[in-house]
C-alpha cells in the first residue's frame, strides 16, 4: 500500500494506493500548517500506516523534492518515488524539453490513458492555472502538446493587482454571484467579465483542441474534468455539441497510482 500526494499550488490531496484499489483520503488547503495536516492524516490513515510501504509524490511546486522527503521520514523512513517526464510512461516525442511539463499534466493524462480509451481524449484540468491537454491512444499513449491558460483566480487577481482602483475578484465570489453578462457594482462586473471570460476561453479552446486532432486522425472520444474549479469547465461546456464530457476529480491521483503500479517493484 501506497501513500499518494498531489501536491498543488493551492491544495495538498491525499490517497491510498493498494493492488486493485484508490482510495482518496484528504484535501488540504495551503494555509494550513505542516503540523495540521499530520494530525489530520494520522487519524484518516489509523492501522493502514503500519501497511504502507512508500510514499508516491505528482508536485508542481518547487520544494515537491522536500515534500516527499518529509513525508517518508514522518512515515518511518519508507521509500519515495517522484513523477517526472521520465517515468510517466508517455510517448512525448513531440516535446523538445520534456522535462519542463508540469507532472499533474502528466498524471492526468496517465489517469485518463488508464481507461484505454479508443479515441482521443481532452483532459481539463481548472485550478491556478487551466490546462487543455490531448491524449491520443497508443502503446505507450502519445502527449502532442496542448494549452495552458489562466484560471479565473489568477485572472481576477491579475486585474485588482494591475487596475489601480480595481479589486480583486476570485473563483469563490463568482461561483456566489453567478453573474449576468451586464452587471454593476464593479465587483460583480469584474465577476461577469471572469465567468463569461472563462466560459467563452473554454468553448473556443475545446473545439479548436477537437478540430486538431480529427485533422489529425483522431476523432475525440470524451473530454475529462478535473480541479478545483472543474466545476465553471462543466457549466461552460454545457450545449456544447454531443460531447461525452465526465467530472473526474480523483483523476491527477489515479493517474499517480496508474504510473506507480507500473514501476511498484523497482522503486
């Protein structure tokens, strides 16, 4: 049994891996301390801690390596394994600097190759930043490329932080407005300008995303999202032609334990 972490920008998620099952375990905001999330952990692991037998690291963050250091010494001194370009089990010949890909778009994309799909996959993933990924099936399944953009937090943060007389506006406060596209006071047109502004970046990128790869051979199969903010992907991909589009988000983790299961007994 495994202890997987997602470590994002903004959250901290936990798992358990065993042969044959995932279980999610914890979320943890970035606010809160190291101590915290101890203490929170040890209660939701109780006697599956005895059974584990390595920590398993998917970080975006730069202190990812110190991260997964600490967490096998918290544990006993259990082994590590840290997912990068080189171990995610991705065809990524279409990338000059490989090692530059962010590893929780790497481990969706493996979460979402788990399924052996038939057809091509886009995989959203709507957090600090939002990314449209395309998975195209192979043997190991093929990574071309895709599109990085920023999520409606960074967006509302960028406007408050650079208007000088404007505030700052977030994802929380525009899921409570659910604005109109004409609005006023000025927060709650910040607020329309952010969810029609994200609505529309999301309906223009999925099928220019889906026009490239049927131009390409490779007829899009279903959309998976995931994130924090998945939930503004899903309204904004409401109608939007017969799409089989699933919310999925557990995906970044079974992704981690899909790349893992297949290195288990070499690490």
């Amino acid at each position: 049994m495994w202890l997987l972490i997602d470590h994002s920008n903004r959250f901290t998620k936990f798992a358990l891996g065993a042969q044959g099952s995932f279980q999610r375990l914890r979320l943890v905001a970035e606010s809160e301390g190291l101590a915290d999330w101890e203490r929170g952990l040890a209660g939701e692991l109780g006697g599956a801690a005895g059974r584990l037998c390595g920590v398993a690291i998917c970080s975006v963050r730069r202190d990812g390596a110190r991260v997964l250091e600490h967490w096998c010494e918290v544990l006993g001194g259990l082994p590590g394994f840290m997912l990068d370009h080189r171990n995610a089990g991705l065809d990524l010949r279409d990338h000059a600097h490989p090692e530059v890909i962010g590893t929780d778009r790497l481990a969706n994309l493996r979460g979402a190759a788990a399924d052996d799909p038939e057809g091509a996959v886009i995989v959203i993933d709507a957090g600090t930043a939002v990314t449209f990924d395309p998975l195209i099936p192979g043997k190991p399944p093929r990574f071309p490329g895709g599109a990085i953009a920023p999520g409606i937090d960074v967006m509302g943060a960028a406007l408050g932080r650079m208007a000088d007389r404007l505030p700052e506006v977030g994802a929380r406060q525009v899921r409570e407005f659910q604005p109109d596209a004409v609005e006023n006071p000025t927060v709650r047109a910040i607020g329309a300008g952010l969810r029609h502004g994200f609505r529309g970046m999301v309906r223009e990128l999925v099928p220019a995303q889906m026009e490239w790869l049927a131009e390409h051979g490779y007829p899009v199969e279903k959309v998976l999202v995931t994130g924090g903010d998945g939930a503004a992907v899903l309204d904004a991909l409401e109608g939007l032609g017969d799409l089989n589009v699933r919310h999925d988000p557990g995906l970044t983790l079974r992704g981690l334990w899909s790349v893992l299961m297949d290195y288990e007994g070499r690490v």
